[in-house]
C-alpha cells in the first residue's frame, strides 16, 4: 500500500503506554513502537487517556477520532471499567459495540487487546483475588464477543509465552514494563504484518529495578494511588467478599449480580477463546 495510513489508538493506560516513560516522564508504549515500524506512509494518532472507561471512549475520544477516517484502529478498553464499584458486563458489553460498529461502518481495521490475569503477578487474598478474576475474564468475554461480532482481531494475551515474567511488567505490577510494552507491539505486529508492512520490533530488556527504587516507587505513586481508589474500591471490595463468603454457604443462593461475573452473550460460544469458561454464578 502506497497511500498514508492512519493508525489510531482509543482506550485507557494500557492503551496510553504507562509503565515505558522516557527520562522526560513522556510515556511511549507499544503502539509507538508499532507505528516506529510500519514501512507504510503512516499517521499515527493516539488519544487514550489514564483511567478511561468504555463509556469515555465512546463519547470523547470517539468522536474525536472519526473525522480522521482511521485505517487501524487500537481499541484497549475495559480494564477501568472492572475495577469500578458499578461495574457492569451488559454495559461495557453495549459501549464496546457501539464503538466498533461505528469504526467498521467508517471502514477502520480493528484490533483489541485480551486483558492479563492480574492474580499471577500481583498478590491479593484469595477471595478478592477469585472476584477480580471473575471480573477481568467477564471483560475478556465481551471483548471476545463484540470481536466476533464486528471481524476483529484479538491479542491473546494470556497465550503469549513467558507473558508473567517479572521483568515483563512494571513495578506496579498492572502495567507493561518498557521491554512488555515492546513484546506487545511484537505480537500486534504479528496480527497486521500479512496485510501491512512493518519491521519486526526489536526488544530491548531493561536493567533491572532495585528493591529501593521499587519501594521508592510504591511511596511516591502506589501509594496515592491506593488510597485515591480506597475511596470507590474498598466498600465495594468489603461488600462483594462478603457476597461471596454468602454465596458459597448457600449454594443455591440467586442474585442480581450473577451477570457481573459471567455475562452470556450470542456470540461467546462460538469464539475459540480457551479462556472462556462456562461456569456460571448459581
């Protein structure tokens, strides 16, 4: 292809490059690096923001987008959306289609990206950690099905190889590192590289981060950022242990919120997903 594309990136802080800041404290990410490699005439576009919501993508940035008539679009949503207290599978469900019917029908290629299991690389009790998991795979499955849906490709994530070494991710342990966020754009470029031209990525490992500098880190920005989100997490997080201690007791227990752990949708079943699980909330 001779003609400029434009590649465009929607989303939150995995799509925004947190965890891979220069000296500058300028974010990168893999979609810089991906862009870096296309031999293709290239607009490259990213208007993801720290902490967005589905429902930001589709009213904000959006319609920022469209007037630029994208080639590619990057859409990586849903990982704030989970760990909000009002989560709610049907309606990231309804935002994230919203936005790819609107990108298909501008004619944009679409991709998106399979969230991590956090629970194996960031420690948690054992509860908590099974209602997250719950969480982040009912947002796999929407991402799944609204793929299916509109013709979309997926990154695999939880496929790739080695994907919860240490040194894959940043010492906040929910973001890439620099060397993940480029095994990420190695991996995305394998979904695009038989239509498009683009160079392989090449893979820098990071020196490796003291115990110091880690809780230098933790002090400075974990910290903050923990008790910031106390404030809307941690009811909810008291509430839906105590829903689950209730719910194991009394087996046959019916609830309302069975949807926030295991949303069905039409197309779920025929998806090859293996991470896809049929248990349901009884």
């Amino acid at each position: 292809m001779n003609s400029v594309a434009t590649f465009a990136v929607l989303g939150d802080s995995a799509a925004s490059g947190v965890g891979d800041t220069d000296h500058n404290g300028v974010s990168k990410g893999w979609a810089y690096y991906l862009a870096q490699s296309f031999n293709n005439p290239l607009v490259y576009l990213n208007l993801s923001r720290p902490g967005a919501k589905s429902e930001e993508v589709l009213e904000v940035q959006l319609p920022k987008l469209l007037i630029h008539n994208p080639t590619i679009t990057a859409v990586i949503v849903g990982g704030n959306d989970a760990l909000r207290n009002e989560f709610s599978p049907r309606k990231l469900h309804d935002n994230l289609r919203l936005i790819l019917k609107q990108l298909k029908a501008n004619g944009s290629e679409i991709v998106l990206l399979q969230l991590h299991d956090p629970t194996k690389i960031v420690p948690l009790p054992k509860t908590l950690g099974s209602i997250l998991k719950r969480r982040i795979d009912a947002v796999n499955q929407v991402t799944q099905a609204v793929a299916a849906e509109f013709g979309a490709q997926v990154l695999q994530t939880r496929r790739i190889e080695g994907i919860y070494q240490r040194n894959i991710w940043h010492v906040d342990r929910m973001h890439p590192s620099k060397l993940g966020h480029q095994l990420l754009a190695s991996h995305f470029r394998n979904l695009l590289h038989p239509h498009w031209d683009i160079n392989p990525i090449e893979c820098e490992v990071p020196a490796k981060t003291s115990k110091r500098q880690s809780a230098l880190w933790m002090l400075k920005n974990g910290t903050p950022w923990f008790f910031k989100r106390s404030i809307d997490l941690l009811p909810a997080a008291i509430f839906l242990v105590v829903q689950e201690y209730f719910r194991r007791v009394f087996p046959r227990f019916q609830h309302e919120q069975a949807l926030l752990y295991y949303p069905e949708f039409v197309n779920q079943r025929e998806s090859s997903f293996i991470e896809v699980f049929e248990e349901r909330v009884s």
